[in-house]
C-alpha cells in the first residue's frame, strides 16, 4: 500500500520512471506520447541534454541561498532575460516556486502598491467566470471555476466574476466579434462603476484560456479595450500567464499578441518546463518604483523565491528555446497540428469546436452539433477519454465543467515544441481511438 497522499485516493497511477524526448515511460515500459506537457508545462520533453547540464553545474556550484541573505548569479540572469523579453513597461521579476504562488504575489503586489501610494480603499478584484489561477486560496478566489471552489467557497475572498470571452458560446446571433468585445469590455466597466472605481483594485485574466475552458483565445480587440477601462479608472491589469505563456501560443508572452501590456504578467508552467519547480511575477517599473520610493519592502516572501537552481534551469530552457528557434516552429507546429485536428473531428457530429493558438488548442465535446448541447455531466466524458488516452499511450488533459463549472467537456493538447511532424499524426490518431472509444463507452 502506497504511504503517498496521492491525487485521487480511489486511482491507480503508473509509476513514471524516465523520460524520452515527448515521452513519458512507465515501469513496464509503456510509453506515453505528452501531448499536453502534464498541464502545459514540458515545453522541451522529458530529456533535454542542456537542461540537465546546467542543473548539473548549478547544483555543483550552489544550489540554494536564502534570498534574505543573498542574490545569485542565476536569478539576476534570468531576470535580467525575462525583462529583456517582456511587453514593455514590465522591469523586474519576482522569482517564486510555482503558477499559485506566482499569483498570490501579483495580488499581494497590487494591494500593496495601492497601499504605498495612499489609495487604501482599493481592494476589490474583478476576474472572469471559467477561469484558473491556481489553487491557494487567494488564487482559488480569484479564479472563476466553478467545481474548483465549490467546497471552500467559505474561505475564499469576495472576488467579482465577470463573462470570459468565449466566442463559441458566448457570441450572440448577429453580433459581430467587434460588438461582442465591446459588450464584454462594457460588463468590465459596469462593474467597476457598480463597486466604485475607487474601490478597484485589479482585473485579472488569462489572455488564452487554458484548463477551465480548454485554449480558448479572445476575439480581436478585447484585450486592448478591457486594458482602456482599466486605465480609465485606475486599475491595475494583472494577466495570468501560467499556462498559455513562454512561448506556447507562438510568442514568449501571449499578450504580445494581444497588442497589450500589464501592470504584472503571472508565468510559471514552461518557464521550468518541468525540470525545477518555478514561477515568476514579472512587475511594472510603476509598482516597483511606488514600493521601492515608499516603504522599500515588499511585505511577502516564501523560503524558495529566487531558488538559484530553479533559475538556472529557467534560464536554460529559455536559452534553449530561443537558440533552437523554437517559437517559429511553435507556430508551424500548431499550424499543423490544427490542419490534422480539422482533417480528422472538422465534421466530427462530437466536436463542436476546435480552437486555440501555437501549440495551446483545445476541442469542445458536445451531444448535438447544431445546438451545441453538451453531454450529461454525469456520464463524465472527459474522464473516459483520459482513461482511454493512457491505454492507447497517449497523454492529454480533458476536463469537464466547460459551460458553467458542470456541463461540457473539453480537451486540451499542449505538446512539447520539439515534436517531429510524425508525432502529430501519433497524437491525432490516438486521440481520436481514445475518443472513439470513450463515446462508445456511453
Ligand atoms: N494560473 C493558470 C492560468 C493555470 O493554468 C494554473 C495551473 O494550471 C495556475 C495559475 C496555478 O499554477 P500551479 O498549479 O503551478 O500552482
């Protein structure tokens, strides 16, 4: 009997024992095609050979030092890429061990900067219905996933929800995607002015959905609407790239295609790509220089922040994908990874959409094509094809709750950037075994 809290306690997992590019092979030497990255973070796949190495020679060298003692070479490094990279305005890095922690300091940042600049009564949070942003309990509150918060609602923070900007179910008959952005940009706005702008202290979103709604991405314009309302009344715009950023939509930072910039961007996933645990919260020159000018310390801190090791890892894998060219073939991979999708679900009576950006893309999973009625949540579509995907050796990440934190079902395909085109064909025809076989389960 296993000793490990594991998952879910009536589950019984495989041991993983190594790591084959984009495989994963079990103790009895299955292998497993990573065709979500885990949940979108194996940018690389499980060997890459520089990686380790510099794991290696940073472990050698010094592998940890307090950051309330000391800086290290790593973390100043990759800090010092990161900000190179960023959207602009963003100007320093605050190194943490993960996507919840990443958020719980964008949070923290903001309050304080409203703190630091005498605007106290700014403390509320918008966000988004369907949305992640971790599991903590400041980021469970700030996330709009239904299911997920069900059970610890009473714990949570009051947190505002608005609609997410999901054209598939959310655009209305007639409305053009122009109006439907002007609409969602306008809820933005009427809850600010229902809580008071003075009041307001963030609106935070993903600009890809990832988990919740499975690689859904907005329709032109809303982000740089959303970010007019913001500055309009002072808000700050925190975007929540955990899953959808370094480079899995095709460029390092997906609001770059968005044609915004925040006051703080969220990341973790493929910064590490897997092989330390890190996040990061990259902050505006305006947030640093208001706590920097005022009380000069940021009131947060965990023990692991700025782990050299995790830096040096972080920064390998970002060198890795710049110096391979990896964003280029992020794109020309997705490119042909959504060809093969359409080829084989386009007309699928099953899928009703087939979405996403890069390598981040999504199918939705419906009853009734034409009336885009979802399956009965009962029956747990998601979690047959999960199961069904591991029997074929195949990794994805399907989640139910898509509609409204109950009803629909998705899939969501985040393969590592290092795929040969021949891995696409893999991933599609085990894919769609793994559907057929958990529809004719029903
Ligand atoms: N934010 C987003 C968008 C995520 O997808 C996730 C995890 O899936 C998180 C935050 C939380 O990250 P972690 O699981 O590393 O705490």
């Amino acid at each position: 009997m296993s000793h490990v809290f594991h998952r879910n306690l009536k589950q019984h997992y495989p041991m993983a024992v190594k790591g084959d590019g984009p495989y994963l092979i079990d103790s009895q030497d299955k292998h497993y095609l990573d065709a979500s990255g885990g949940a979108a973070v194996s940018c690389l796949g499980h060997s890459d050979a520089d990686v380790i190495e510099a794991i290696r020679r940073q472990v050698g060298q010094l592998a940890y030092a307090h950051t309330s003692f000391f800086t290290n070479e790593p973390m100043e490094s990759l800090a010092d890429y990161l900000v190179a990279k960023a959207p602009e305005g963003l100007s320093s890095v605050y190194f943490v061990s993960g996507g919840s922690e990443a958020i719980e300091a964008a949070l923290k940042l903001a309050r304080q900067y409203f703190i630091e600049t005498g605007q106290p009564e700014r403390k509320h949070l918008i966000a988004r219905r369907q949305s992640y942003h971790g599991n903590t309990l400041g980021a469970l509150a700030t996330g709009g996933n239904e299911w997920r918060r069900r059970q610890f609602e009473p714990l949570l923070i009051d947190v505002s929800h608005v609609s997410p900007c999901y054209a598939y179910r959310g655009l209305r008959d007639g409305e053009s995607l122009e109006g439907y952005a002007i609409r969602l940009a306008a809820e933005l706005e009427e809850e600010i002015q229902r809580l008071g702008p003075e009041n307001v202290m963030a609106f935070v979103a993903e600009p890809v959905v990832g988990a919740t709604l499975g690689a859904v991405t907005a329709v032109p314009g809303y982000f740089t609407r959303v970010r007019e309302v913001c500055d309009r009344h002072g808000v700050l715009l925190i975007l929540d790239e955990v899953m959808c950023g370094m480079g899995r939509t095709g460029s390092l930072f997906a609001a770059e295609q968005e044609g915004v910039t925040a006051d703080l961007i969220t990341v973790a996933k493929g910064l590490g790509a897997g092989y330390q645990p890190i996040g990061a919260t990259l902050v505006s020159a305006r947030i640093h220089q208001a706590i920097a000018d005022g009380s000069g310390f940021f009131q947060h801190g965990h023990t692991y922040i700025g782990h050299a090791t995790a830096c040096a890892a972080a920064l390998a894998v970002q060198h890795a994908i710049e110096d391979r060219q990896l964003l280029s073939r992020v794109v020309q991979l997705g490119e042909g990874l959504h060809e093969r999708l359409d080829e084989c679900f386009g007309s699928h009576p099953n899928i009703g959409d087939i979405r996403g950006r890069g390598l981040f893309r999504g199918i939705e999973l419906v009853a009734d094509r034409d009336r885009k009625q979802p399956f009965d949540p009962d029956l747990k579509l998601h979690a047959r094809i999960k199961k069904a995907a591991m029997t074929h050796g195949l990794m994805c990440y399907p989640m139910g709750g898509t509609l409204d934190g109950r009803q629909g079902d998705h899939v969501l395909l985040a393969p590592p950037f290092i795929l040969e085109d021949h891995h696409l064909d893999e991933l599609t025809d085990k894919l769609d075994r793994a559907i057929q076989d958990a529809l004719s389960s029903l």
